[in-house]
C-alpha cells in the first residue's frame, strides 16, 4: 500500500560521456560523470531524511543502466524504476499517471541538478499540493527544478520546447489553460554551465538555505500589479525574509513578479482575509508580516520587527502610516492614523501588521469576513497583549484618497467603521462600498475584497 505521497527522482546512472555533457570541457567526461554521481548522492540524502519525518513514497526513476547497477551504485536501500521511453513530457505524465493509479494523493518529481532543492523546499511543494492542483519550481534557465500535482493533468507536457528557456513559461500557460490552481516555489539555480560550478561548491559548504528565514511578509494582491513590484522589493532582507505573493483574480502578471524576484506564488478565492490566511499557513517562519501590495516596507523593517516582539508584554505590531501625497490634508490624515494607533492601539491592514505565528493561530487567524477583517483582528489582538506602534514609517499610495478626496474619503470609511461598532452586519457594508451607485473611494471598495 503506498504512503499518501510519492516524490520521484528523476536521474540517470553515473557513466563518462552520459552525464553532464556541457561541463565536459571544463571536467572532462569522467570528471563530469563524477560530479553528477555526487548531486545524485546529494538528493538522496535530504530525501531520505524527507523520508523519515512523514509518510512519503520515494521511488528514483532513471535511464542509463539496469536496476541491478543502480542498486550496487547507490544502495540497495531505494526502490528503482525504469523510465518509459520517450521525450521527458510523456516521461513525466508516465510518472504521475503511474503513481496516482497506485493510489498517491500529491506526487512530486525533482531532478539531481539542483544544489539548493532540499528537504525544507520539497515539503513545502507537498503542503501546497494539500490545497492546491499544481506546485511547480523555477529553475533561472527558464526551466523547473520541481513539479508536483494533486490530480492528474496530462495537459502540462503537451507541446512543450524541451530543453529551452521557454519550458516555464509554456508549462504555467498550460497548468492556467487547465484551470489548475498553482502554487509556484522560489527560483532556484541548476548547475549546468561551467560558470555554474562555483555554485555547487558553495551549496556543499553551506547549509539550506532556506532554513535561515526567520520572517514571512504575507503580500495578498488583486489585480495590483503596477504597485507590486516596489512592495515585493521593499520586501527582501537578504535570506532571513521568506516572501509569499498570494494572488486572487487575474494573476499572471504577479506570477511573472514572484519568479522574477524569487518569491513563493499561491492562487486563492478573492477575500483579503482568505487570502492572508493562505499565505500564513504556508509560511515556514516564526514571525508573520502582512504587507498591503500598495504599501512599502521601510528599510531596517527586519530589525525593527525582531526587537518589537522581544520586548515584555508585545503580542503584535505595526509601523506608522505615510500616505504618498503632498498636501496638508494628507498630513493630518496621516496625524490622525497616528492617534488613532497609539492612543487606541488600534492600528490597520495598511500598516504592516506583524506578530508571531504561535498568536496568529492562537487568534485563529483573521475571520473570513468581506470587509473589515484587519478591524476584527486587531480587536482580538487588544485582548491578550500590547500592540507596539514602530515609528518607521511604511508609505503607502494615495490613490484611494484621489478619487473622492482625501476629507470625504476618510468620512465615508469613519461611517463604516461606525456601521461596523454598531452591528450592520459585513456583507451589507461590503455591498454598500461596492456599489458602483455609491462611487466610493477605492479604498473601501479593495476592503471590501
């Protein structure tokens, strides 16, 4: 009986003149055949310890020899399969038609040419298969160093130019044709070229990489996409900052942005609270940032986090509003947000809310209500502990005050949250502020999301 998930490895047997052939002239064949030997060696030791810790199937899938030579090569330990004949498309449907006529739920197939795939990123790509259809890899050649799938999708190996650049880009085309909902994973580098060695060496020097992070920036967006490059930039803090983009609507130009920027990708349902919620649950870090895609963070914003939440007594945090627009009216909006926040410790969703993961699943994680989730959550968060108001500011865009202007804009949002205090129930303050009769300002109509 196989366990609920498979990962299959796809490789081929160590042999000079077979393996690796672009580094030759750098290597030499058996210089090559070596090196390849030793990724092989590499992968099959964080999937055995991915093995041990939860119940996934490990099957190698490989050409170049028998069983019989890869068992003595690499351990009699694994289970060997031959791969079916054919380009790598019907190699890789063979495979997951395979495993999910063998009663795998999620199934996952990596390659041995990637130094930094490890243990960490292939257990991400399994949780994503829980909830969603298709989890895929980047590779920075513009080909993936991973793909896995929750249901069969024979669709994604059709007409695909194999061994180009363009092998990412025709297999997210397909998965979004099907209607697959996709998680996509950091890119990661594959060492093909001789320029390329260095990078294998410094992946056996150092550990994974991905364990360093120590902070998620949760990035929900809707159709924001001429605002999301600055956020996702203002986002990075070397490699202790994992960032997730989670996209509702039309998501193809901030898919193309989280693989440029090496960020994690999830689809989900519109709803700014569902979609928070998402990306916590897929964040592999202690600390939890919330970033409106509109909204920048401020440089230093790791460290001014990490020291808020070490003090006695601090259950959350958030930065102090700059709204980015000239003018006196936007000052004292701005004078008013900060009273508000200090004063009243109730700070909103613009203001980069951050807290520990173990307070957010305490709370239960934002309500899935149509409007004023950040509100509820912060009311919540009132309860248990001090709420620390950084004076970093993040700055924001003033487009939701333009519209209406910045006065009538902060009354109409005022009267919702009094609406709000006095019981109008939340879906009829959402219809109200996406009523294209009511004309109100953006603002209240993405809150409404």
């Amino acid at each position: 009986m196989p366990a609920c998930d498979r990962l299959i490895i796809f490789t081929r047997y160590p042999e000079p003149g077979r393996n690796k052939t672009r580094l030759i002239p750098a290597l030499g064949a058996v210089g090559a055949a070596r090196l390849h030997d030793r990724m092989v060696r590499h992968t099959l030791n964080w999937a055995e310890r991915l093995v041990a810790s939860q119940p996934v199937d490990l099957q190698i899938q490989f050409t170049g020899a028998d069983e019989t030579a890869m068992s003595e090569c690499f351990g009699s330990q694994f289970v060997y399969v031959p791969q079916c004949e054919g380009d790598l498309g019907h190699r890789l449907e063979r495979a997951f038609h395979e495993s999910f006529a063998g009663g795998a739920c999620g199934v996952v197939v990596v390659g041995t040419d990637c130094p930094s795939l490890s243990e960490a990123v292939v257990r991400h790509a399994f949780d994503h298969l829980r909830d969603h259809d298709f989890v895929i890899g980047p590779a920075a050649d513009g080909g993936y160093y991973l793909i896995g799938l929750a249901r069969r999708a024979a669709s994604l190996f059709c007409n695909i130019a194999w061994s180009t650049d363009q092998v990412l880009e025709q297999t997210l085309a397909a998965a979004i044709e099907a209607k697959l909902s996709i998680a996509v994973l950091p890119t990661l580098e594959d060492v093909d070229l001789p320029e390329d060695l260095e990078r294998w060496e410094q992946a056996q020097a150092t550990t994974d990489r991905s364990s360093n992070a120590t902070m998620t920036v949760v990035i929900p967006t809707l159709n924001e996409e001429p605002l999301l490059e600055s956020t996702i930039e203002s986002a990075a803090s070397n490699n202790d900052t994992e960032r997730i983009i989670v996209a509702a609507g039309r998501f193809q130009e901030s898919l193309r942005l989280a693989i440029k920027h090496r960020c994690r990708f999830l689809t989900s349902p519109p709803g700014r609270a569902q979609q928070m919620n998402t990306g916590a649950r897929a964040a592999s870090t202690a600390v939890l940032l919330f970033l409106h895609a509109d909204t920048r963070l401020p440089t230093g914003f790791k460290a001014a986090v990490d020291s808020a939440l070490s003090k006695h007594g601090i259950v959350a945090g958030a930065f102090s509003l700059k709204i980015d627009a000239h003018g006196w009216k936007y000052r004292l909006i701005e004078w008013g947000i900060a009273r508000r926040s200090r004063w009243c410790q109730m700070p909103y969703g613009d203001q980069a809310l951050f807290l520990g993961r173990d307070t957010f699943e305490r709370l239960g994680g934002f309500c899935n209500l149509p409007i004023m989730e950040d509100f509820d959550f912060v009311r919540r968060l009132r309860r248990i502990g001090q709420i620390a108001i950084l004076p970093l500011p993040v700055p924001t865009s003033a487009c939701r005050w333009h519209e209406l202007g910045p006065l009538r804009t902060t009354c109409i949002n005022q009267m919702i949250i009094v609406g709000y205090c006095l019981g109008v129930p939340c879906e009829r303050l959402a219809n109200l502020v996406s009523s294209p009769k009511s004309d109100l300002s953006r603002e209240s109509r993405s809150a409404a999301r």
